[in-house]
C-alpha cells in the first residue's frame, strides 16, 4: 500500500467521521406546542400520479395548499378532480421545464400564513406539522430542515438508502442549511425572499434554497422532527434519481465554487475528494494485484468507520453499505457531469445553467414583519374569550420580534 492511498484513505476517514460531532449541533428540538399558523404546500406537476400522500394531509386539509401547474388537459381535469373533493387549489400555467421552486415561488401568492411547510406528495410524518412549526418558530427561525427518513424498506436499494439517508440526517445537525426537497419548514416572509434569488434550476434545488437562506443571514436550524418519503424501489429508477443528484453535486461544486467554498468541509468533501480525486481513485484500483491487496482492508475499515460515527442509527446493513457507496463515487460522477453538460447543451447559450442568482458579498434579507403581526393579532382576537389581557400581550410580544439581524 503506497503512502498515497493511505493519505487519501486517511482524509476520507476523517470526512466521514463528522457525524461524531452531530451532538454539538444547535437542533431544535420537538416541543408539546402547537399551531395551525402554517400552510402545507405541496408541488405537483407533470402527472397526477405524483400526489401520493392525500390520505395523510386530509387529516390537515384546513392547513394543505395543492399547487398544481396546468400544462395539458389531464392536469386541468386533475385540479377539477381536486377541486370537487374539497381540496384547496392554487393552478399555476408555467411552460417549460418546470421545478418545484418555481411551482412553490407562484404558490406562495395564495399562501397568508406565518409559515409554510413544503413537502412532497409523496411525504408524510407520524407527528402533527403543527408542533414542527411552533418549535420552528420559538426558537425564531427562519427555515428549517427536518429528518427525512426512507418509508418504504422492501427492497435491498431501499435498505441502503435508508441507511444512507439517516447517515445523511445526522450531518444535518451541524448543517442545517443543506435541505431536503421532501420537506422544509420556513417562514413565508423569508421563503418569498429566498425564491426570489432562486435559479429555479431543479437538479441541486433544494441545497441552493439553504444556500440562498445563509447568504442573507437569515436564521437557518436543523428541526428534530421526521418525515418519511418514498424513495427508488428499484435499481433502475434509483440510477435516473442519482445521475441527477450527481449532475446537481457537480453544479455546487464547479459551477458555484464561489459559494460553496463559504462551506469548507462540504467544498473540500465534494470538489476535493469526490471530484478532483476520481481519477486518483481509479488509477489505485487499475492494478488488479494493488487492488487486491488494498480493496479488502478499506472496506473493513470503511465498515467500521459507518458504524462507529452513526452509532445511533446503527443498521446491519451498514455492512453492505461500503460497496454501495464505493459505486456511487466511482461511478456516478462522471455520468452526473456528463447530464450537466447535456443540459448546458440544450440551452444553447454559453451562460452555464444553475449559476446562483446571488453575489460572494453577503446581505441581509429585509422580512415583511407586518403581515404575521396583523395575522397574530387577527388570531388573538378570535381568543380573546379564552385567554386573559397577559397571554394576549404575550402572544403579541412574540409575533412581533424580528426576524433578521443587519450587520
């Protein structure tokens, strides 16, 4: 074994093991509170099949906005359908390749509440939202990611990205900002702020959302509170799902350097030691005989490593779990960068696609506190009988503090 391959062994262990330090992490945790000041928007488009989870949000019909985008007459007759069953429908007509920012961006005209939990139609949690948003807001964040945990465990590509994502969660802790598609929790104010410097480009749209949110310093936390989702059931679908995600990692990493270099570990992690390194990979591999002899002891210890900085979601399927990653970034690096450049292609400009829309300069983020104040004391009122003149003061007090720092 050469020095090399033990320098580069020792690099990816010490990434790897960053999960040891997810219980320093500045979580919020799940409190008793509740609220119903939130609205579950949820983004449909291209087929009606992708609305999976209405069994689960007509126990929160009151509080689920549907926003479907209207591109052909199945859409259209699909709003109708959801109209008739007592859905509340916000019908966007967007052309072209359309992404959930986008879709949520248009939704949010019809959205009054002081939060908002985007979800996928194929998201559900055991606990009431409810609860998520009223920690979110006592500790006064801005957006949140959440737990997003694999509901299906069927298959044996399900198994390993289950193991995958509650690794992935526990990152969370102390990187809130990288969330996650299936379900985000913000507030509005903030939200319509964040979207306006949206690229809306989709691969990697969900980690820009909480790029976008620490540039303007906003107050982004990890929210203790899972949320289950479907993910690829079979081999093939999970290879389309990742070439994507690939072509979204090599957009953060090269295309928005300038950004993601803000984030050190995830800069290093992913332009250094995925990218930059995939050839020096391949080539300590090219020698049948080298590999023999090195393969076996980095899988072991590999093995070991999971185990060790995840013992809390600990799975035996972690002993799979090495060969699975070690296809994925030998692999599907190359196949990520070459669906990037086809895309670049497809545009037919020399502007590359998916360049964040916000400068190196950091800013602030000024939030329309008013509408939450006048939505707060609309709901006092409506308590008025209930509660006495301290709780009323109280809940004022609380509605009204800001929400952005200017320095």
């Amino acid at each position: 074994m050469t020095w090399g391959t033990l320098l580069l062994l020792f690099v990816l262990i010490s990434l790897d093991m960053q999960n040891l330090a997810s219980k320093l992490g500045r979580i919020i945790a799940l409190g008793d509170a509740t609220t119903d000041d939130y609205t579950i928007v949820v983004p449909i488009f291209g087929d009606p099949k992708y609305f999976r989870n209405g069994d689960y949000l007509r126990l929160y019909r009151k509080n689920a906005l549907l926003a479907v985008n209207v591109d052909s007459p199945e859409m259209e007759q699909f709003v109708q359908d959801l109209r008739a069953d007592g859905w509340r429908v916000h019908d966007a007509h967007l052309t072209g390749r359309v992404s959930c920012p986008e879709l949520l961006c248009e939704a949010l005209k019809s959205v009054t509440t002081e939060y908002v939990v985007r979800m996928d139609g194929d998201t559900v949690s055991r606990e009431d939202p409810g609860r998520a948003v009223a920690a979110a807001r006592a500790a006064r964040a801005d957006l949140c990611s959440v737990k997003i945990t694999v509901s299906r465990r069927q298959s044996l590509i399900e198994k390993l990205q289950a193991v995958e994502y509650d690794m992935s969660m526990l990152g969370r802790h102390n990187r809130a900002w990288m969330t996650s598609g299936a379900c985000m929790i913000a507030r509005t104010a903030a939200l319509r702020g964040i979207l306006a410097s949206h690229s809306f480009w989709f691969p990697g749209e969900d980690l820009e959302t909480g790029v976008i949110a620490k540039h303007f310093r906003l107050s982004v936390r990890h929210l203790d509170m899972r949320f289950y989702t479907d993910a690829p059931p079979t081999f093939r679908t999970w290879f389309r799902q990742r070439r994507m995600w690939w072509a979204g990692s090599f957009r953060m990493a090269f295309v928005n350097a300038d950004q993601t270099i803000r984030f050190p570990l995830t800069f290093v992690y992913t332009a250094c030691v995925v990218w930059l390194l995939w050839v020096a990979k391949w080539n300590e591999l090219g020698d049948p005989r080298h590999l023999a002899a090195i393969l076996p002891f980095i899988l072991v210890v590999y093995t070991g490593v999971c185990f060790f900085s995840n013992w809390t979601v600990r799975s035996r399927w972690m002993v799979l779990y090495p060969y699975y990653a070690l296809f994925q970034v030998l692999v599907l690096p190359p196949l990520g960068a070459l669906y990037y450049a086809k895309s670049w292609y497809g545009n037919r400009t020399l502007k590359p696609p998916g360049r964040y829309r916000i400068g190196f300069r950091r800013e602030t983020l000024e939030l329309d506190r008013g509408a939450s104040l006048r939505h707060a004391v609309a709901q006092v009122r409506e308590g008025l009988s209930s509660r006495s003149g301290s709780q009323v003061v109280q809940a004022l007090r609380g509605r009204s503090r800001p929400t952005t720092r200017v320095r």
